[in-house]
C-alpha cells in the first residue's frame, strides 16, 4: 500500500525514482549519485582551469614586459607616404635595345655612296631627287649631333641612340656634326668615315649628303630618317 502511495504522488513529477526493495539497491543508488556529483564536480573544476587559463594567455604579454606607459606626445609630424616612382619599362627596353645595336666599323659601305661633287648615300629605291632636295634644305633640320672630342666607341654608341630617339619622335632632317679632323694626327677626319658607315647600317636612314658650307661644309652630314609618328 506504501509503494502504491509513493508512486501516486510522483506521478505529478514526471517518472517515478527506482523503488527501493532491498538494502542492496540502496546501496546502488548512493553509489550513482555520488559518481554523479563526482562528475559534475569534475566538469566543474575543468571549466575553471579553461578560465583560469585564458585569463593567463590573455595577460601574458602584461607579465612578460611589465608595466607600460605610452610614449609622450613630441608633437612629431605625420607624413603621408609618397608612392615610389613608376618604372619606365619601356625606357629601359629602348635603351637596352641601344646598347645591343650592332653597327660595326668593318663594314664595307664604299660602293653604297654616290661619287658626284661630294660622296651622299641612298638607300635602294630613293630617288637622286632625294639627295639634291636634301642638300637643297627641302627639309628643314630639327636636331643636331655633335660628336666633337668623342672617342670612337663613344662616338658610335651616341649616334645609335639619336638617331633611334630622333626616329621615334618622327624627327625627318637632322645633322651630324663629325668635324674635320683638322685636330686629329696627320689632320685624317677619323670620324668622318666611320660616321658614313654607321649611318648606312641604321635602318632608320633613308640617306645622307655632306653638309652645305654655311651648315658644316666637309665637317658634317645632313640625314633623312624615314617618316615616324610621333610617340603618344
């Protein structure tokens, strides 16, 4: 009648608790309440050493270094960061292309120059029209070259690039000043020659006469490139 009473009364409560018949299961339900609590006391202490130890990782650098302070105010100013320089990567494969130009002082340019009043040069297909328009000023002259006091190489290597720079900004008429040679040993245009052969390797070329009087006489070259648009 008891058991009865019991599970009449639990019944409001949800399942009814194991019911007791012998000391043995007694003794079995203190044992699974005690491991119970023991695991809930173990869990317990696990969180709080997770706690304990995120709070150390967290003051970990406060205990390494100590107690800071922030720097004073020197009322230093803030500049603002100025972007390096674009690259000319163009430039620099132009003049690479320079320095590779390979135009050679053995060349044997001697039957390509006109002999008439003063040696000139035209490439295959221009006319002698040309040449005498050239020396007659049709075109007007927009650089000049002086090679004066160069030695060879130097020489060489300045004429190479003016000449491709002039090309590329679609310069037509330019002179190159080589001199007489009238300061060189023996009074020999050293230049003079080698300038001529240099010319007529330069693809850009499309002919040269010796200069009028008024504009260097023996002592320079009026040149004709051929047509370029301007660089944009």
């Amino acid at each position: 009648m008891l058991a009865h009473d019991e599970g009449a009364a639990m019944k409001p409560h949800g399942k009814a608790p194991p019911r007791v018949q012998s000391l043995a299961d007694l003794g079995r339900i203190k044992r699974d309440l005690a491991a119970a609590q023991a695991r809930e006391a173990a869990a317990l202490a696990e969180r709080q050493q997770a706690e304990r130890r995120a709070l150390a990782e967290k003051n970990l650098f406060t205990r390494a270094v100590g107690a800071v302070q922030p720097l004073p105010d020197r009322g230093r100013a803030v500049l603002p960061v100025v972007p390096p320089a674009p690259i000319a990567v163009q430039q620099q494969r132009d003049d690479q292309a320079v320095l590779r130009e390979a135009i050679s002082d053995e060349f044997d340019f001697s039957t390509l120059l006109d002999v008439d009043d003063a040696l000139s040069f035209r490439r295959p297909g221009i006319g002698t029209d040309v040449t005498r328009k050239l020396r007659k000023g049709h075109w007007s002259l927009q650089r000049e070259l002086d090679l004066h006091g160069l030695r060879t190489d130097a020489a060489r290597e300045a004429l190479a690039a003016f000449v491709r720079e002039a090309h590329r900004h679609g310069v037509r008429c330019v002179r190159v000043v080589h001199g007489k040679g009238l300061g060189s040993p023996g009074k020999t245009p050293v230049l003079k020659a080698k300038v001529q052969g240099w010319l007529i390797q330069k693809n850009e070329v499309l002919a040269f006469v010796q200069a009028t009087p008024s504009e260097g006489g023996a002592g320079a070259l009026l040149v004709l490139l051929r047509p370029s648009g301007p660089v944009l």
